[in-house]
C-alpha cells in the first residue's frame, strides 16, 4: 500500500476540513483516488488530489518505489482551496540539502535551492552600521545581530546549509517583525536555526541542537533509490521539525489529522527534545528552561517510550514496566495524564506498582502510601521520622497551622530564642530542611547535624533550644496523628525505604519516576522520590525551571542521592508558547533576582527566545477596581470580535487571590460577560471567561491573558514577610516574581495587566507604556 509522509503545514485548522481531509488522504491509501501531475511546476513529483466537492485540494510529493504503485510514498505538504492549490503546486520543491542531508520543502517564488550560486562579496559583507541596528531587548531578533557575530550567507550555507538567498533577505533585517516575516515560507529547520543564530548560538551550539550532520561526516550510499534516499532524509532529526512519516493505515493517519495543540507538539518535535525523550541514561536525568520549553511534553513522551521500549543509546535494552509520572498540583497531574492518553491512552495504569505509566500529584501518593501501609510498617516508618511510634494513618495540616503550632510549642515548653528564630515560620523551615531529610529524632543527632543552606546560624544554646521545641512538636503530632505535609512525605518514604530489599529493585514502588514542575517539590517529597526507585538506569528523570518556583525552597538534589550533572542534564531555549513581545514582559520580571536550580547552580534566561511575534502587552493603571473590569470588559469584547473558524480564543483573567477571583467573576456579569472561577485545569471552559489566581493557572495557556490587580499591596504581599528572617524574605520575594512571571506568560497571543492603586513594583518599568 501506499506510505504517507505529512508536514506541519498540512494540518486544517477546523474539525469539518480535518474530516474531509481524513478522507482524501483515506481513499489515496486504498487505491480508491489518484493524485494528477502539474503542468509547468518546479518539482515535476508534486502532485494534486481534490476532494469529490472540489471544495478542498491537497498538493503533496509522489516518490515512485521500485516496483509498482503499491509501494509509492507520498509525501503531503499542504491543503488549499482548489483555486489556489495549482499555483502553490507549482511553487514547491522536494529538496535534499547537499550541505546536511535533510530534507526541506522550498518555495521557488520566494527564494532559489541551497545550491544557488554564491551572492557578490560585497552581499556577504554587512556594513559597520548593520551592527548598530540590532536590537538590544534581551529576546528580539534580528538578521543585524546575526550579521554582527560574523555570519555571512556563504558562511552560514557552508557551516549549516541554510540557504543563501534566504540568508542575504534575513541578514537584511533590523527589526523582530522583519525578522519573522522574512522566515514565513522557510523550512522548519532553517527557521529555527535563524532564530537561535539571532539569539547569540554558536555554529556548532545549532548544530548540535538540531543534530545537523556536516558534509564531511555525510555518507550517501551511491546504490540508494530515489525513494530510499527521500525517506532517508526525512528521518533526519532537523527534517522532523517539519515531516512525520504516518505509514499506511487509516488509523495512523486519523490520529495525526484529528490530534489538537499537544498533538503538534506529539508529531513535530524538536530534534532536541526527541533526544531526552528517547535517550537512555545510565543512572537520572533532567530537562530544565523557561516557561513554554517544551518540558512538560518531553517528560509525557519519555514516559511513554520507556512504557514502549523505545529509548535509544549504547546501553539500551529492555527498561521496567512500572512507570510513575508526578507532579506538584492534582490540576497538573490532571493535565498530565490526559497527554499521556493523547499519546498512548493504552499506557494508563491506575495504582502505584501496576504495570504501565500511573500519573498522580506527589502529596496524593504521599498521602496513599501511608494510609496503605500495615500498622507494623506505619509504626516503623513514624519511629524513624517523629522519634514516636504511630499505628493508625496522620491527617494534614496545612503550613500555616503547622507553623501556629510551633509557635505553640515555644510558649509551652519555655524557651527563649532571639529575633525571628522564635518564630513559626523559620522553626517550621528548619524542621522541613534540617531534620526531616537528615532522619533526625534526637536531640544529639540534631546538634552534629550540618545546616546546610540555612542562611541563619545557630550557636549551641540556640540550637538546644530549637530543638527543644521541635521535639514537642513531634510529640504532639503523634499524639494527635496530625502533621505536615512535608512530614508526610517523609513518612512515606520511610515506609517504602523499610519494606525495601537491597539489591532487588523490585521491592520498590516504581521502575522509573518523571517529575514535571520540580523545582516546587520540598525536601520530603525528594525522599519519597529516591525511595520510590531503585538506583539504576533511567531511575528518575525531572522536568524544571527554577524562575517558575512559587511554592518551596531551592533544593540540591545531590544531597538526596540523586546526580544529574554533565550530559545527563539538558536545557531548552525555545519558547513555542507566548510571542516574543510577552516573554520579553515575561522575563523582564525577573529581573534583579537570582535563581538557583536544583544541582545548586544559579539559573539564567541566557538564550531564551520565542518563535513568535504579536501585540505589544498593555499595562493599564486605572482609577479603581470598577474601572479596571470595564478595562478588562472592553478587551475581552475586542478579541472576541477576532475570533472565527479558524482562530480560537480562549480567555482568562488572573489574579492574586481566590477572594478577588470571586469579585472579578461578578463584576464581569455585571457588564454581561460571562465568566467562571475555575481551580484547577479540569474545570477552565473554553466558551467562557477563565477567572484563576495566578497559582492555580500554573501549566496552561490561554490565547489571550487579562493580569488584574497587580497593585503593591497584592504582590508582592510585603505583610507576609514580616516575620521572615532576612534570608527567607529574599526567597519569599523571589516567589514573588516567580508568581508573576508564570501569570504573564500564560499569555500565548496577547497580553493586559492592569492595576489600580499603586502598581506593583515589579511593573514600575512599564507604566505609561
């Protein structure tokens, strides 16, 4: 039967054209439809097929095999109106780039194939005052920046293959949006080679992001076929940017076409995220970057190829069965697992231990884990952790009331202890950071052990004294069978460590562990994470980003037993979620903090660029909080008028707190929009306004973003910090930003904040704008 290759520009928007696509493509399969030539164009292999209601035109590649029609390989490279499809046709061209063998669809109107011959000495050269004009925001392009590091489109061809007349227009470029424009029709491989050139990479940084081969590494077998040197091609890394090969069958095909936004993701991956999806390791491994990297997606598919067996290396072969996929938020886990069903909807297992990929929230299996444990092993797992023996399951108690209950401790058991170290919320750090990972049930043991990390020294008096109250705290969480979530954790990881047995990995939970949204995971949920794995290849793997960070401290992961240092630790750069203007805003936000991932090293935006341009992000200071929802009101009717068939717009207003979340929904009926307050990503309705605070909005998008209320009395919340320590008012702050910064990159097309009062200081740069 005939094959079928399609690429990223070969998918309809609208159900009705991916149904009628369905079945075109369908009936090419079984023989039922044939494909005619066109006459005059540039590749004499393209092809048309029209649908019976001539209503819709596919224009797509005919490869011929060796022996007859049954074995032709198509490859589809768009759908058009009927009259426009002949003109399209004739414009495309099927090319193997001679430079890196990849293959790349080139429009001949636009510019000539890679092997055009070489521009004048004087095109390669770019003029002093080309350097000046590049744009000097931390994340604009520009073809002046690439210019300025030295690049010339004869070097550029030479070096990666990118085409020389493409070169020459994008060199040309002093703007983003010339930038962008001059990239409209280019192959996806090239396009996001100009993006990471104008972002400062390297030559060899680009290639080996999209794993291009050089000339000399190239060996072409002479004997190949015309075909077997197309698919060939078409298997590249870079080329898969572009083209997935879907096969023969009805079935494959349907699932590609009818696949929505993870499923673009789910067919066209970048060739780096391929890698730490399919690559075995030898021991754990991490993927860190910016909000919109592609993290999350490359954890969901490297769950489902360890559950195929589809991991690839010198060392690879077969990998457990058990799967464990985890995050921070049940709303997160939601979200994961219904990717992993869009995936793989045969990979579910529904309880730790099954065969399969099971997806929970890490505070829910903490929770299950003990409630499941045998009274024996309950009272083990206790006595290790509280120093107290507990038969039946603890309940949780939120932060807050934990550290009331400290404080609680310090007055019954008498202490005195200076400045903020009386104070719940440092006695409570120091119990979750200190004596919780370092097993501590004793007085002696907590007097040897190292503070490591903890900004605020202790003499010896002081720490006698420390421990003194957090020892009656222990007590009373046994004798009330209440504590911590944190505690909880650590209990559950108590009880896994005392039922394992040594050198049988099986005697653990999991054969593999993948967190998403790491860097929100505390010192308890790190232990339970070692305790669920045995140590071994591909044990854990960890998606993360510290700028992202809203709830806990940074944690060092070395200390827990887990090293993802050297080439077992990756990071993205490319950011497919907001345009180029809103990350901008996005990062900006960042700015005057430092931020530490979880191997101790300071994180950094270095390189961290979007593919996309849009809207500036309006600020709006307004006279009060009526006047803000008229604001927000009056853009929500705006991009409302922008949608049709093919363009969706999926809304949602952020704020800070579930009060005002309530206030904003009411408000907005008020002036008849309707709008829902929504907890979590299982409730957001796309056919309405999304009402969400800031943190139940971590991990999705939303085509258009409203941030309300960004005042100084909202974030940062100072009254919060006022019993903080100085170092933990800075982490505090830095959770902050952090908040904001994943409210304003929710944002995929177009961004408004507003306030009322006195502004943030986070947005002081850009009021008036």
């Amino acid at each position: 039967m005939p094959t079928i290759t399609m690429t990223a520009g070969a998918r309809p928007d609208t159900t009705a054209e991916q149904r009628k696509l369905e079945q075109l493509l369908s009936s090419l399969i079984q023989g039922t439809s044939h494909p005619v030539p066109v006459e005059a164009s540039a590749d004499p292999r393209i092809r048309v097929l029209e649908s019976a209601d001539h209503s819709q035109a596919v224009i797509l590649f005919e490869i011929a095999g060796e022996s007859d029609d049954s074995d032709t390989a198509y490859i589809v490279c768009g759908v058009h109106a009927p009259e426009d499809a002949l003109a399209a046709a004739r414009d495309s061209v099927l090319h193997i780039n001679p430079v890196n063998g990849v293959a790349e669809v080139l429009h001949e109107t636009r510019f000539t194939a890679s092997a055009a011959p070489a521009p004048s000495p004087a095109t390669d050269t770019q003029p002093a005052a080309k350097r000046s004009a590049a744009e000097t925001g931390p994340h604009r392009y520009s073809g002046a920046r690439i210019a300025a590091d030295g690049h010339t489109p004869e070097s550029l061809y030479r070096e990666l293959g990118l085409n020389r007349k493409l070169s020459e227009q994008v060199l040309a470029t002093t703007t983003s949006m010339m930038f962008l424009r001059s990239l409209d029709k280019a192959p996806a491989w090239q396009s996001a080679a100009f993006r990471e050139l104008a972002s400062g990479y390297s030559v060899d940084e680009v290639r080996e992001d999209l794993r291009l081969q050089s000339a000399e590494d190239r060996t072409p077998d002479p004997t190949a076929s015309e075909q077997e040197k197309v698919l060939a091609a078409i298997n590249q890394p870079a080329a898969q940017l572009e083209f997935t090969y879907i096969g023969d069958t009805v079935d494959a095909l349907r699932d590609v076409i009818e696949s929505g936004d993870f499923g673009r993701w789910k067919v066209f991956l970048h060739p780096q995220q391929r890698n730490l999806a399919t690559r075995w390791l030898s021991g754990s491994g991490r993927v860190f970057g910016g909000a919109g990297t592609g993290k999350t997606v490359v954890a969901v598919h490297r769950a489902v190829n360890i559950h195929k067996g589809l991991l690839t290396g010198r060392r690879s072969g077969k990998t457990g069965t058990r799967i464990l996929l985890t995050t921070y938020t049940r709303g997160l886990a939601a979200s994961l697992r219904s990717m992993v069903t869009a995936l793989d909807p045969g990979a579910l297992a529904e309880d730790p231990g099954d065969e399969g990929i099971v997806v929970t929230g890490i505070d829910s299996l903490a929770r299950s884990i003990v409630a499941d444990a045998s009274p024996r092993a309950r009272a083990e797992a206790t006595e290790n952790v509280l120093g107290r023996s507990l038969l039946v399951a603890p309940r949780c108690v939120s932060a807050q009331k934990e550290a009331e209950e400290l404080e609680a401790a310090v007055s019954a058991t008498g202490v005195t202890l200076p400045g903020t170290k009386g104070h719940g919320a440092f006695l409570r750090q120091e119990l979750t950071d200190v004596v919780l990972p370092g097993r501590i049930t004793s007085k002696r043991d907590y007097l040897r052990v190292p503070r490591t990390g903890r900004g605020v020294a202790l003499n010896r008096a002081e720490r006698i004294a420390v421990w003194t109250v957090l020892d009656s705290y222990l007590a009373s969480c046994a004798q009330s069978a209440k504590v911590g979530w944190e505690t909880m954790a650590a209990i559950a990881a108590a009880v896994l460590d005392e039922r394992a047995v040594d050198g049988d990995p099986s005697s653990r939970l999991a054969d593999h562990v993948i967190i998403d949204e790491a860097q929100d995971f505390h010192a308890g949920h790190w232990l339970l994470i070692r305790a669920l794995v045995a140590r071994g290849p591909n044990d854990i793997f960890i998606s993360e980003d510290a700028h992202q960070r809203i709830y806990g401290n940074p944690m060092v992961l070395s200390r827990f037993g887990i090293n993802t240092r050297g080439k077992a630790s990756a990071g993205l750069r490319l950011n497919y979620r907001t345009t180029a203007e809103n990350l901008d805003f996005a990062v900006n936000i960042l700015t005057g903090e430092h931020f530490v991932n979880s191997e101790g090293d300071r994180d950094t935006v270095t390189g961290y660029h979007s593919e996309r341009s849009g809207p500036e992000p309006v600020v709006r200071k307004c006279r009060s909080f009526a006047h803000e929802m008229d604001t927000a009101a009056e853009a929500i009717r705006k991009w409302r008028e922008t949608e049709g068939p093919t363009r969706a717009v999926r809304i949602a207003v952020l704020t800070r707190t579930r009060n005002d979340a309530g206030r904003i929904v009411d408000a907005l009926a008020r002036r008849d929009i309707e709008a829902k307050f929504c907890k979590e990503a299982n409730e957001v309705d796309e056919r309405v306004v999304s009402v969400m605070t800031m943190h139940g909005a971590k991990g999705l998008e939303f085509t258009h973003v409203i941030v309300a209320g960004v005042s100084q009395d909202q974030i940062p919340q100072m009254y919060s910090f006022a019993r903080l320590d100085d170092e933990a008012r800075e982490e505090a702050m830095r959770r902050e930003r952090s908040l904001l910064y994943v409210a304003a990159s929710r944002a995929r097309d177009e961004l408004l904040v507003t306030t009322s009062g006195a502004p943030s200081e986070f947005l002081r740069s850009r009021i008036g704008s």
